[in-house]
C-alpha cells in the first residue's frame, strides 16, 4: 500500500480506478500511488497524497480525476510486439478473409497507447496490399487516456522507440527522420489509422462490427470479471468468424465461452 495514504484513502482510489478504467490495484501495487500521483497533487497546488483524496472526494468527477486515472495507465508499447499476431494477420487472416470473399475489413486496435500496433497493422496490410486489390481496409485505434492518443495521431517516434521491434527495411520505407532523432511515420500509413477515445468499461455497440480485434496487453490490469464482461462485449462486436488477438500472457479460457482457441495457430482466437 502506499506509505503516504491511510488505508481508507487507499481504498477510496482503488475503487474511483476500477470502477472508471477497470485497473485493479492491489496493495502490493500501492506504491505506483506515490510515484505517478505525486506530480499530479504537485501540479495542481496540492501538499501530498492525501490532500489529492480529499480534493477528489468532494468532487469525484471533476477533471483532476480523469488526470488521476490517466496517469495511472501503463501506455508501454512496441512496433510489432510479439511478431506473431502479424505474422498470423498476413499469413492466415487475409487468406481466410480473401477466400469468403471479404471486400471491406474493419480491425480495431483497443487500447492502442501510442499507436504502434495500429500503425504495425497498417504496415503489414501494406506490405500485402497487391494480393487483395479488391479489399477495402478501415484500422481504428481507441484507448482511455487522451495524451497517448495525441502521440498515436502525430505518428512521431524516437530513436529509442523506433529501435524496438520496427524493421530496418519497414523504417525505410515509411519513415522519414525528422529533428532531434525522431522519426515520422508517412502519410500513407498515418492515413490508414484513425484514433480516438474510447473506454472498453463502456458500450462500444455504436462502433460498428469488426472483423479482427487486437485487445493486447490491457486486460491484464483487469479483475476476472471485467475481463469477462469485456471479451462478451468485444465478441457481440464482432462479425464471423471473428478474429482476436490477446496479449501473450492473456486468454479467454475460463474467462469467455464466446471464443474459442485457434489450435493450429497459437494465440489467436475466433468467435465460437
Ligand atoms: C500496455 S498498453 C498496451 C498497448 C498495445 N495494445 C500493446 O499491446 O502494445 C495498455 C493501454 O491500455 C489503455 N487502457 C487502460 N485501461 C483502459 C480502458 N478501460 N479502456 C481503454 N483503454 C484502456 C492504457 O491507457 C494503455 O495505453
């Protein structure tokens, strides 16, 4: 628990999170209280984190909060993380798509962070695009926090960034460098994505039908049953057959009878 709070202002925290991003934060995770939240009292004229309790229990919905449950998002992200789900996307998804036929294929890249998967995505539809001339793709990106979202539409990356998982050939060909190190993705690509905020504790119905969903690397910060709601939800927003990808160290087993494991092809699963 963090050393800085009673426990029932720890709790009163624990709670605004899980019920407005779905974090569970266990006391042993306290101490992530006193290192994101500190600057957030600081900035707005507050002595420590109990004056920032207090503040937000008189007024729970007041922008402080969403700074709060900002600042307490984990945005860590790569250029094709895991390598895998877009190796399976081109090698097994498109075929599959391109043998029923599909003309238009929508794929939602939920909790995006800085838009490295979506653009990974973009890529590789990219690199496939002269064997489906007749497939018409749509990549959303959505997540909670808004400063990431910010990063994800600018599509400008640094140095450090662009080192982890981006191939060198793939940075040729749709980067340029800009000042300072940075690296901005062209326009092409940035065009192939489009951000916005978007909660996955609320209603996505409005969001339309997906065809392919990467939902990686978020549910992970989620109790049981969160997960659960949210993997029915994603499914009722998909059409058939419905592909998910999850993070590594994340599944449906036990979780969502409404999927089902991919036996050939690990970690990935569609509706069932
Ligand atoms: C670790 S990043 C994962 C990024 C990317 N999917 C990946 O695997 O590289 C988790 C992201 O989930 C977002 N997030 C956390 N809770 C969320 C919620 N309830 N709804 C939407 N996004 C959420 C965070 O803001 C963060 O950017």
């Amino acid at each position: 628990m963090s050393a800085a709070l009673a426990p029932d202002e720890f709790q009163f925290l624990a709670d605004l999170l899980k019920q407005r991003s779905g974090l569970a934060l266990t006391p042993d995770k306290g101490y992530l209280l006193d290192t994101r939240l500190t600057p957030i009292a600081k900035a707005n004229g507050l002595a420590d984190l109990r004056e920032l309790v207090a503040k937000l229990r008189a007024n729970p919905s007041a922008p402080l909060a969403y700074q709060v449950i900002e600042s307490m998002t984990t945005n860590e992200s790569m250029f094709f993380r895991d390598s895998k789900p877009f190796e399976q996307l081109s090698k097994v998804i498109l075929p599959a798509l391109k043998e029923r036929g599909a003309t238009s294929v929508r794929i939602w890249s939920a909790a995006c962070s800085t838009g490295q998967e979506a653009y990974s995505i973009a890529m590789t539809l990219k690199e496939e695009s002269l064997k489906y001339p007749n497939m018409k793709f749509e990549i959303v990106g959505t997540d909670l926090a808004e400063k990431v979202l910010e990063r994800a539409r600018a599509g400008i990356y640094s140095q450090f960034e662009i080192q982890r998982g981006l191939p060198i050939t793939m940075l040729m060909k749709y980067f340029t460098q800009r000042a300072n190190n940075n690296w901005e993705i062209n326009d092409a690509i940035k065009a192939m994505a489009k951000f916005s905020t978007g909660n996955l504790l609320m209603p996505f119905a409005a969001a339309g039908k997906f065809d392919i969903i990467f939902c990686r690397n978020v549910l992970i910060y989620f109790d049981e049953k969160t997960k659960s709601d949210v993997m029915n939800r994603l499914a009722a927003c998909m059409n058939a057959p419905g592909y998910l990808f999850l993070g590594t160290s994340e599944t449906t087993n036990a979780l969502c009878d409404k999927f089902k494991v991919m036996e050939e092809h690990r970690g990935m699963f569609t509706l069932a």
